[in-house]
C-alpha cells in the first residue's frame, strides 16, 4: 500500500473558455488533516469533485490511496467505500431521518449488514459526531446548521473511510459550534486515524487543527507545507490572507 | 487482501483468546454472528494481532468483551488501535436516552389524530387569511397610492391571457364530446335537436365555469404556491417585512384580484369555446346547421342559465387564490416542503371547486332556476 493519500498530476480543469486549473500537481500524505485555501473561486470545490470523480478533468492525473480515479465509471467501489464526504450544508436526505441517512452508505456497500447491525453502526457514528441520541429519529429540517452538519459528519464516517473531504465544515456556525467542529474533527482523525482534506475559509480551523495547508491561485498550487512555512510564502494574496487583521487575531489564539 | 476476523482459543495461554484478522465493517456481518454464537469462558482477549479495526469492529469486540462479563481492560489492543477502541466504548456505554417508539397500531391511531387536528387548523388558518386579506384589502382601499397595480396586471397577464389557449381549447374539446355523447343516446328517440339544449344547459350552468376552474386550480394555484413558497424558504418575505412592507399587498392582493379578473373571463371563453365544440359537431354529424343550433338555442335559454354559471366565477377564484397563496406561506425551510405545499395547493383547491360546484348546483336547483 502506498503512503500517499492523493497524488495529482498536470490536472486541467475547463468551463469552456474559462480555465480553473492548468497544470496543477500535489501529492498529500495519509494521516493529516491537510486544509485547502484560495480566493473565492480559484477552484478549491473544483478540485474536490475532480478528486471524487465527480467532474471528469480535461486532464492530468489523479491518483486517490494508490488508484487512478481520471476515466472510471460512477461505480468505482473502491474509492466510494475508502472516503466519505461532508458538503457545505450537509446534503443529507431530506426524506430520510438521520439514523437513515447514516445507514445509506451502510446498506450500500454494507455486505449483508443485517437492520439492527445497520442501526446500531449508525448509532454508534451518530454519537460519535457529538449528536444526541434523540437526533437519529429526526428529519433533516429539524435540526439546526451546527447538527445537520454533525449528521453530515456521522454519514460521511458511516464506512469508516480513510480519506474525508470536508468542504467548508465550519461556514454558517457560531464561532463557539466552530470551535467545537474543530475539536470534534481533531479527535475523530486521531482515533479512527484519518487522512483529512478540508476546504476552509476559517483561519481559526487552520490554525488550530491543520497539519499541512495546500494554498491554490493562479490556477495551480500556489504552496503546500506546515502553517508556520506557508505564512512566510513569498506571494502578495498569501501575505494579505495570514497577514491582515483576521489572521493576525487567529495567530495570536493559535 | 484483507484476512477474515477470527478469534481463536490460544492454548498455550491458559484461558486468553487472541483476535485476529481484520475486524471491519466489511466483515462485521458474519462477525456478528459468529460473536453471538460464542460461549466461551476466557479471562483475557489479545487483540494485538488485530492487522485492521475500524469503529464498527470496535463496538462489537466491546460488545462482546462487556458481555462475556470480563472488564474491558482485559483486551489486549495494539497502541494504533487503542485511541479508537477507547473512543468507541466511551460513546457505547454512555447511558442512552432514547424516546419510546410506539408500535404500529398507535402509531396509525396517532396518525388519524393528527390529521383530524390538522384539517381543522388548516381550515380556520385559511378562514384567518381570508380575513387577513380582506382587511389589508379595505384598509388599502382608501389608499390608491398603495394600490399594487404593475403586480396586478402582470399576474391579469400571467394567469388570464396566457392560459387563454389551453382553456378554450380544453373546453371546445369537453363541447364536441358532451354533443358526441347526447348524440349517440338522443338518436334512438329521433330527438337529435335536444343536444343543442345538452349542450347550452350544460356549458352555460356548469361546464364553462368548473373547467376553467379546474385548470386554473391546477395551473395557477401550484404557481402560486411555488411562487410564495420559494420566496418564503429564502427568507425573502421576512425580508419584505423587515422592510416594513405587507406581504399580503404586495404578493396576496394581486394575486386575488388578477384571478377574480381573469376567472369570469376565462369562463366566459370556455362557454363559447364548448358551445362551439357542440355547434361543430352537430352540423357535421347531425345534420344540425349552425344556424338552427343557434336559433334553437336563442328560442330556449334564458339569461338566469348564464348567470348561474357566472355567478360562481368568482367564488372559484377566490378559494383558487387564497388556497394557493396560503399553501405558499406555509412553506418551511426546505426545497421538498415547496413541492409537498404545491401539491397540497392544487388537490385542495379542486376538491373545494368541486364540493362547492356540487352545493351551488343543489342550491339553484332547489330555488328553481
């Protein structure tokens, strides 16, 4: 098995005469918890679903645990049962109560899981999220941005993936929910052991739980490293994102 | 290329079991039974050569260790593996608080409850909004400057002229089928002029006015709701408000008076549209010329036909709207609360069309017009 998580090579990605990413290369390891940020639209969603399979780049090459992900189809098991995403509000299914969103990957990919085997993973995955027992039984309008997130969470780890995406996780909570998000994220990766790639625009989550930061502009990776090497990058939209008054004040907490 | 769970007696260890394999949620199923089946008497489980566990194997080796009565510090775990088996025993054995869920028959009882209670709410929240709309109607009356005109053509626009077409079509069509069908009956007693009266009674009192009503509850009261709907589950009527303007001036009155505008309108088309559907088939399969249609129809319908049909018009405009706008306010937060409200509004609005088209045609039948 390889140590790389993600390994992207020369990826291009179009929207007709609009190019998000020309030439983009990175190789992320397993076992961190890496955040991704970039300018509102320098392609940091783009890249996720790119990386999902979601979007078939116009090229390069993307490789996620040792696979080729670039030119397979919609039912590539592999990569469906090894990661787990979280999108910005949580897209859970609004038909189906949280117990039964978390068991919807269980009963896809769950070889023969029986129902209460199913219920009581779920469950398990549930609480682990920090949710309250009573949420299983809820629909999704019923919770708030800070649970439905959580339930999202709950989903995403519902195979026990090794790869998570996260996109925008902390975006719409109350700076004390965020703080906890973070906690929640920190605690999770360190006993289930996971490789996290987390789109954020919070400097707080970057500051206190992120291993590494991939920083994307200019249609490539602009630098990848520690916080403490990437805030000393040479690079004006680099300097003016750790060093304005926002980062300053999250530096100064972190 | 990942080993099955096992866990096998150890013999040269006394009464440890050692674990092996991988311990996941891929194997958990049959894990589960073969746990279940266990019953063994052991002191001490070595899951050191455990080569993969994820949470779901966790919580089953927990499960098991707590039930065979051992202490859960007896398990043996390699050093990777410990934070996860910590973590998952420490949210396994939290006490739960789960809510009671009741069987199936109280759940259908609670169900008729529930919707009995909803029916009634949902008929005195439509009488309160009837009355709302009624009173920021009179109270804006004094106050043309507020009048919502450009709102009021547009929807005149929207839900009149361009459902035109289809109503007419729609009602010339339903015309020729009512003389088909008199026809084939009437022939047998050589009365084949008697369809002009079938016909005329028919469009005239009924047929006109409930089509039209029909379609529009279909078309118009679902673009109500989604309208309305959309609007509230972006938060844009709250928006309206914190403006400090009336929603009901600017989305409700518009829309009521452009479909009490437009529906006696419609109906009007749709009568002559049907009555032309039966004049064309009768001069072309009953030898019935459209100047004798017309003439048979001058010397037989009188003016309170016409009326009876009329006068419903806007009765059916006014349920047709304010179900429609009502459903729409009572959109929540969610894109599926839009669809469900929408078509709420459209099997609401043409059961109460019909219910009231069924009394009003007793009613006039009883005073003999």
């Amino acid at each position: 098995m390889t140590d790389l998580a993600i390994e992207i090579r020369g990826l291009v990605n179009r929207f007709g005469n609009q190019i998000v990413h020309e030439n983009l290369d990175l190789t992320l390891p397993r076992g961190q918890i890496v955040g991704v940020v970039g300018g509102s639209g320098s392609g940091k969603s783009v890249l996720m679903r790119a990386i999902l399979g979601l979007r078939p780049p116009q090229g390069g090459d993307i490789q996620v645990l040792g696979r080729p992900v670039t030119g397979i189809p919609d039912r590539d098991t592999h990569l469906r049962e090894s990661s787990g995403v979280l999108f910005q509000d949580g897209a859970l299914f609004s038909s189906l109560t949280v117990a039964e969103n978390v068991e919807v990957p269980l009963k896809a990919h769950g070889r023969g899981l029986t129902s209460v085997l199913r219920r009581q993973f779920a469950t398990l995955k549930i609480r682990l999220s920090g949710l309250p027992l009573a949420a299983c039984d809820k629909y999704p309008s019923e919770l708030s941005g800070g649970m439905r997130k959580r339930a999202g969470l709950a989903r995403a780890l519902a195979l026990d993936p090794d790869l998570l995406f996260l996109d925008e996780p902390t975006a719409g909570l109350d700076p004390i929910g965020a703080a906890e998000f973070d906690d929640l994220l920190k605690t999770l990766q360190q006993a289930l052991g996971l490789t996290v790639f987390l789109i954020t625009h919070d400097l707080d989550t970057l500051y206190t739980i992120c291993d590494q930061v991939v920083v994307i502009g200019e249609r490539r990776v602009l630098t990848v490293g520690p916080l403490n090497e990437v805030e000393r990058f040479d690079h004006p939209w680099v300097q003016q994102y750790f060093h304005g008054p926002r980062g300053r004040a999250a530096r100064r907490q972190g | 290329m990942s080993s099955p769970p096992q866990l096998d007696a150890s013999p040269d260890r006394g009464r440890c079991w050692t674990a092996s394999g991988s311990w996941t949620v891929r194997h958990a199923a049959a894990l589960s039974e073969t746990l279940d089946q266990l019953r063994i008497d052991v002191e001490r489980i070595d899951a050191t050569q455990i080569e993969r566990l994820d949470s779901a194997g966790a919580q089953l080796l927990s499960r098991f260790v707590r039930r065979l009565g051992l202490d859960l510090d007896t398990v043996e775990l390699r050093e990777d593996h410990r934070a996860l088996f910590d973590a998952v025993v420490d949210v396994d054995s939290r006490p739960p608080s789960e809510g009671g869920r009741n069987g199936a028959l109280i759940a259908w009882f609670e169900g008729v409850g529930r919707s009995t209670i909803d029916f009634f709410q949902d008929l005195r929240l439509l009488l309160g909004f009837l009355g709302q709309t009624i009173a920021t109607g009179v109270l804006i009356l004094f106050h043309p400057h507020r009048w919502p005109v450009t709102a009021t053509v547009h929807h005149i626009q929207q839900t009149g002229l361009n459902a035109m077409p289809l109503v007419a079509l729609l009602s010339f069509l339903v015309g020729a089928v009512v003389a088909f069908l008199g026809a084939t009956v009437l022939r047998d007693f050589g009365a084949e002029l008697f369809v002009v009266d079938l016909t005329t009674y028919a469009f005239l009192r009924e047929f006109g006015v409930l089509l039209t009503a029909i379609i529009l509850a279909g078309r118009t009261a679902s673009a109500f709701t989604a309208q309305i709907g959309t609007m509230k589950s972006r938060e844009e009527i709250d928006a309206i408000r914190t403006i400090g303007l009336d929603p009901f001036v600017l989305l409700v009155l518009p829309r009521l008076i452009a479909l009490l505008i437009a529906l006696p309108i419609l109906a009007l088309v749709a009568m002559v549209a049907g009555l032309a559907g039966g004049m064309l088939v009768s001069s072309f399969s009953l030898d019935i010329p459209g100047q004798l249609f017309l003439d048979r129809m001058s010397a037989t319908v009188q003016l309170h036909h016409f009326l009876v049909g009329m006068v419903k018009a806007p009765l059916f405009a006014l349920v047709i709207a304010m179900v429609g706008c009502m459903e729409g306010f009572k959109v929540g937060g969610t894109a599926q609360s839009v669809g469900e409200r929408t078509t709420s509004a459209v099997v609401q609005s043409i059961a109460m069309v019909i219910v009231i088209d069924a009394l009003a045609a007793v009613f006039f039948t009883e005073i003999g017009w």
